[in-house]
C-alpha cells in the first residue's frame, strides 16, 4: 500500500504546534480503499487548513478517524474545525474528567467529591472538553487511546500511555488540586524556563543528550504515542511525549516484539525539544526520516542538539518552519518545492 503524511504549518508566533494528516492504502482508488488520519489540529487556522488541505489534495469531505494526543491547545483547539466541517468516522482522545473516580484520592483535599473533581478538570481542559461535546453533538464514536488498542487490524496500534501511567498523571495536571506528594514528583522537577542559552560546539563522534530525569509537563507525558504500519513500512507518531512516556511505549513494544530501531518515519517529539529525547530513546527509537513541526519565528524549537542528534543516528530531519511537509511512499509530489534537510550545527544549545 502507499502512503503520504502531510505535516499542515502551525504558527502561533513562537509557540508551535501539530496538524497532521495521514492517507494510506490505494491512492489512486476509490475514496473506499483509503484511510485517512487526522493526528492533532494545530490552532483553529491550522484546522481550517486542514480541512483545505483534505479537500483541495485528497478530494474528500470524509475522515476517518480524528486523534488528539493530548489536550494542550495548539494541538487540540484546530479540531474542533476538522469535526465541525468535515465527516468524521470517530474521535481517539483522553477525557481525563472520567477518570474522576478513580485519582480522588490522589489528592491531598479529602473532602474533595467526585463530581466536583470532574467539573473542575473539564473547566480547566475546555479544549478538550469542547471537542467531547461536539463529537456527541454529531453522532461521533469517542474512544480513549491506551496502550493496547488496535485498529485496522495491525495497521493502527497504541503504544503509549498505558491506563495506569495515565491516571498516575493526572493529579499533577494544570489547574487539578494539589496532589499528594507521591503523586506530585512530576511537578517538582520540572525546570524553570527563560534561562539563557549558552552554546557548545558539537561533532559526530559526541553525544550531548542529557540522560537525567524528565521533565516535560504531565500533560505532554500524557500523549499517546502512536505506531501506524503500512505493509512492512512503520510511522511512529509522539506528540509531545516525554522520556518516561517514550521509554514505556519501548517497553511495551519490545514485550510483543516490534522493532522501533527501523522505522521508516518519526515524528519528533514536542517540536524537537530537548527535554524530550535522550541517548537511551535514539538508540531505540530510529528511522530512516525524520520531522518536526515547529514555528517559523520559535527561538526554542527545534533545538539544534536535537536535530543534530537525530542526524547522528541516521536520521535525515525536516522542519515544518512555516511550510507545508510531506513523506510518502507512492503518493504524489504535490507540486511542492523539495524541502531541505536540517543541517548539522556546529553549534548548539548547552
């Protein structure tokens, strides 16, 4: 089967974002022998250019499936337009406040009840809580994306979150209550922003990923990592996970067997930052291409450790930087101008 992805350009000043579109089967066929992903939306003009996009290059007004990684808006708020506009055959996405029941007592308010608790996350997820809504407003089945689903067969599989890691999560969310302490080891290490950049130099034969403890938000470890097998090609997809959430989906995927050091196409967490990525990851996790969505004026994505990183281990790396992105395997050029792999930099971020 062939396939194309299509990386839409999110730009919201320096804060990136994900709108991705992914086709497979027969290209040249009917609409019926064709699937078609929509993976995050970006902003709500990267929805609208989404929805564009799918009309002007695939020639359809149907979807068949809708996922959203996790509920950070410049991933989530453009769906909203891709399910408003569009025919949607159903929605993967994480609705933390059904888990209410089950973290209560992971917080150190004991008078805390149940529904109070939901109401409470799903005012502070409106994003997310809104796309819930609007699916149900127009008939579209929602299921929550833990590691284990399967769909298509083998051709769409969960790795990451597992239900477990999902709820140990939650407490250590934005806006929920203060968790207790075992539960809130998240937040305690994450790193204060605006520090400014040194440089170093970089080459070939070093490795400047940092192995220490992760530090991405819950709310990106949260994402659901997503492995798409077309034929024997793999497409990895991350959203914005973090090392412990990347290492998990490792693990799982090595206890059945499947192989992520030979991926055809990798979706470089998090807009390629660099506390999302580390040596133990890429000596896992590698492909033949790579890309990353990040904004065209972002100071901080991708960082050049990074990208250079991934190129040490094999990998030719693209970035979005305003422009459309495409990979296939049997699908059309589009017309579009070939695009220039990152290079490699002497300097980088220290």
């Amino acid at each position: 089967m062939a396939y194309e992805v299509d990386y839409i350009p999110v730009d919201g000043g320096e804060k990136s974002g994900d709108a991705i579109v992914l086709r497979f089967g027969n290209l040249n066929g009917q609409r019926s022998e064709q699937s078609i992903v929509v993976i995050d939306g970006g902003f709500k003009d990267s929805g609208e250019l989404l929805v564009e996009h799918i009309g002007k290059y695939y020639g359809t007004d149907q979807v068949d499936l809708v996922i959203s990684t996790h509920p950070d808006e410049d991933h989530i708020s453009g769906l909203s337009v891709v399910l408003e506009k569009l025919k949607v055959g159903g929605l993967l996405m994480h609705k933390p406040w059904d888990h209410a029941a089950d973290i209560k007592s992971f917080f150190k308010n004991k008078s805390i009840t149940v529904s109070g608790l939901e109401k409470r996350i799903e005012k502070s997820l409106q994003y997310a809580s809104d796309l819930e809504d609007l699916a149900t407003k127009k008939n579209i089945s929602v299921f929550e994306p833990f590691q284990g689903l399967k769909l298509g067969g083998e051709s769409v599989h969960v790795l990451a979150p597992s239900s477990d890691y999902y709820e140990s999560l939650l407490p250590s969310f934005r806006s929920t209550p203060q968790p207790k302490a075992e539960f809130d080891i998240l937040t305690q290490l994450r790193k204060p922003a605006g520090e400014a950049v040194k440089w170093i130099q970089d080459h070939i034969g070093i490795d400047l990923l940092n192995d220490d403890d992760d530090t991405t938000s819950p709310e990106n470890n949260s994402s659901t990592i997503i492995l798409f097998t077309v034929d024997d090609h793999k497409l990895l997809f991350t959203g914005d996970a973090g090392k412990t959430a990347l290492l998990n989906a490792i693990t799982y995927a090595s206890s059945l067997g499947i192989n992520l050091a030979d991926l055809r196409f990798l979706d470089v967490p998090h807009h390629g930052s660099k506390r999302n990525l580390n040596s133990k990851i890429l000596k896992r996790i590698k492909g033949d291409t790579a890309f990353v969505s990040a904004s065209k004026d972002s100071k901080k994505h991708p960082a050049r450790k990074v990208t250079n990183a991934l190129q040490k281990h094999g990998m030719a790396v693209f970035v979005t930087r305003g422009g459309p992105l495409l990979h296939h395997n049997g699908g059309s050029e589009r017309g579009w101008f070939n695009a220039t792999p990152e290079p490699f930099h002497v300097l980088v971020e220290e």
